[in-house]
C-alpha cells in the first residue's frame, strides 16, 4: 500500500511562535474535520457492516452522501475485473478530471486525469477483501502538480463476493518548487531571517489507511525522547502497566507518525500489559468495566489496544495493532520483548500484520463457494410458467433460465421486483 499522505495539508508551523511578530498573520489551519473525509468515509462503510462479512450493496446510496458522496466513484465488477463498470461518479470528482456527459466503464476514464489512478489500486482490494487506502502524486491533464489522497472500500450483492468497490477521493494542487521558494524567501525577510520550520512533505496522520510506521522522510526533527518510561515492578498495580502503555501511544501522537521507534514502543508496552492482564482477569475486567469497553471472545486483544489507544481510535490501526499483539503471544514472546522483535523483523509491523494474516487465513477451512452451491441449485431446478413471473409497471423481469437438452430454454426463478440488483442487470443488459 501507498504511504498514506491526504489532499488537506496540516499546517507545517504549529510550533512557531507567531505571537513574537504581531505584523505577520498566521498561515490559515486546516480544520481538522477537513482531513478526515477518508475517516468518515471508513467509518460509515464500517457502519454499514452489522453482522455481515461484507455491506450490501443496496444499502449504499451515493448520491444522497452529502459529506463526501461528490468526491466518490462506485465501480462494478460484475462485469469483470479487467474493465470495471462506473456506476456512479460524484460531481467535484467529475469536474475536477474534466469528464462532460456519461462514462460508462474505467478504460472510458480519461487519460493523466486522477480517476484514472484508480487502476493502481482497486485490484488491490479484490485481493484483500478489506478496505484499501492509498495516496500518491502525479501530473495531471492540465500539467498540475496533484497530491490525492483515497480509499477503495468493498461491497456485495451476496454477502460473499466483492463485486462492487466504493472509493472515496481528495487531493490538493501543489505549488511549484520555484513559487515555494519564493514564498520561503518573502517569510524569511519579512521575520528579519527569524528561524521558521522548514516546508515539508505533507503527512497526513489520520485516516484508516494511515501507515504510522510507514517509512517518513526526515524533515529535521530532534529524535523522539523515550527515556524514563521504565518498566513498573511485577507487583505494580494493573492500572500501572496501563498507565504506562496509555504513555507511549500518546508518544506517537505527538510524534506525528513519523517515529518506528515511538510507535514499536507503544505496541510493544500493550503486549506487556496484555501479558499481566492474563494473569490479573480481575484486575482487567474491572478496568474494561470503568472505560466502557467489552471484551470479545474471536478477538481479545481488541479490547487491550482499545484501552492502551482509546476506544475512538482508528478502527484499522486497532485492527493491526491487536494482529500484532496476537503474533506475538503465539510466538510466545516475553515482557519488553516486542518492541525489538517489530524493529527486527523484516518488513516491519506493517509486514508482521500481512504474515500474521496470512497464516490465519491458510489455517481457516475453505467457505463453501456459494455461487457454485447456487448454479447447482438452478441446474435441477423445477421450471416456473411463464404466468407466474412478476414484472414492474414497465413490464419488465429480470428471469433466470435454463437450456434443456431438446434446445429449449426453461424459466426457473425471477429476481423480486424490490431487488436493486434488477435494476442494474437491466442497465447491464441494454448498453
């Protein structure tokens, strides 16, 4: 995956001290809920979920998403996987890749335009069956600079197959090097050569396909300061070991992402007080209790990352963080042991989680394969008379048949007239 950067830039000088200088305006900030459309995005197809494997595509409405329904683009892939249908295509997504009238499948998409980037990435969550973030940068059709930001999300019309993928996109023009160091040179005079942070790299720290143990470059900041964070002693209380790992997560919020070290540590004092909350269920129940969080049975370290992070935290982060944690008591990794173990391990935590998934899914039984279950059904199927086939108020049925051995076709089922999926084959059908 990308390296997770965002169309809505932090504000590079939040440290700098403008009350020294009351002739210069402060840079504008870009409100936090500005940089979050993919969050809000994850979550509301997180919402959508219940109890299912995957969301129903009848429950997602593009159009009536006010938030960030303009910035998405529904493809699908019913029709296969090399050239994906559009289904929907918001309004500042449209005009922003200069598309006029009806586009009907991703190779109709325009070239150089940012919809076209789509391609590097949607294949990615057919493989992965989970939600895909992503950003880069590229030149445009109109030879601007682009840095986007997005997310591929999956949806099903069977609860099985991903046959649908919903994105979400933002991005920002940037400036040209010779403009920004124009600008440098105009801040600079105007503090009388002041010391003022250096432009850098975007880095977007929110988002549910933020990589905060991604490689990031050095931007000049002091190494994170880790010392004093001690280990408490044996007989500490519960409360200790949390206190302690609830410190190093916020080390790696104020590191802003850019520290392996600060965020190893942090996962690293989560295993240590997931090891003593074993051995304290008491103890641990009752801190569960107070913060409001339940325990479940399929994924207990959940719960451990949701008390060290905070129940409000990144759903995906939660999800790689407690992998993690599972790794390492499977390998039965000792207190203090993690952090080295993440540092040393090839590909980081980012690669653990994906080898930790991986053996999961290679010691899980196979699923039955349900669209085959379902062709064998129809394949003996009793045939339904003609008379019998509901139809709209235009008359039309969206029907299932069957070539019998004579040469003739026999009709076996319908799809109800309900179905939003009677909809789009009929779509399907006529182009």
């Amino acid at each position: 995956m990308d390296i997770v950067r965002g169309h809505d830039v932090a504000n590079d000088h939040d440290d700098f001290d403008y009350a020294d200088d009351a002739a210069m305006d402060r840079p504008p900030s870009i409100a936090a809920d500005e940089r979050r459309m993919q969050v809000r995005a994850y979550n509301y197809w997180a919402s959508l979920l219940g109890d299912r494997a995957l969301p129903s595509i009848e429950d997602l409405s593009p159009d009536q998403l006010e938030d960030f329904g303009p910035h998405s683009v529904l493809l699908d892939f019913s029709t296969g996987l090399e050239n994906p249908a559009i289904v929907y295509l918001g309004s500042a997504l449209r005009q922003e890749c200069e598309i006029e009238g009806a586009i009907a499948f991703i190779d109709d998409v325009p070239a150089r335009s940012l919809l076209s980037r789509l391609t590097d990435h949607y294949l990615q969550i057919i493989a992965n069956a989970a939600p895909i973030g992503f950003e880069a940068e590229f030149v445009n059709q109109r030879g601007s600079e682009i840095l986007y930001r997005g997310i591929l999300m999956p949806f099903s019309s069977d609860d099985e197959t991903i046959d649908f993928v919903f994105g979400v996109i933002n991005w920002k023009e940037l400036v040209s090097g010779e403009a920004r160091a124009s600008l440098e040179a105009e801040v600079n005079r105007a503090l009388l050569d002041a010391p003022v942070p250096r432009l850098a790299t975007p880095v977007w720290a929110d988002g549910p396909a933020n990589d905060s143990d991604a490689e990031a470059e050095d931007i000049g900041e002091e190494p994170l300061d880790l010392t004093g964070m001690e280990s408490p002693t044996e007989d500490a209380p519960l409360a200790d070991w949390l206190a302690l790992a609830r410190d190093g997560a916020e080390q790696v919020r104020t590191s802003e992402a850019r520290s392996h070290a600060a965020l190893y540590r942090a996962v690293g004092l989560a295993y240590d007080f997931a090891l003593i909350a074993r051995a304290r269920p008491d103890d641990y129940a009752e801190l569960l209790a107070d913060s409001g969080i339940k325990a479940q049975a399929r994924s207990p370290m959940t719960a451990v990352i949701k008390l060290v992070f905070g129940a409000g935290y990144d759903k995906t982060r939660i999800t790689e963080y407690a992998t993690a944690l599972d790794h390492a008591l499977n390998s039965d990794l000792g207190v203090g042991t993690l952090s080295d173990h993440l540092a040393a391990y090839t590909g980081g935590l980012k690669a653990l989680v994906a080898d930790e998934r991986a053996r999961r899914r290679a010691m899980s039984p196979a699923r039955p394969d349900k669209r085959e279950a379902a062709r064998s059904r129809m394949k003996t199927a009793e045939p339904i008379s003609p008379v019998d086939v509901q139809t709209d108020a235009d008359g039309l049925a969206v029907i299932v048949a069957r070539r019998e051995a004579d040469g003739s076709l026999s009709l076996l089922a319908a799809l109800p007239q309900e179905s939003g999926l009677g909809q789009k084959v009929i779509v399907a059908a006529s182009r």
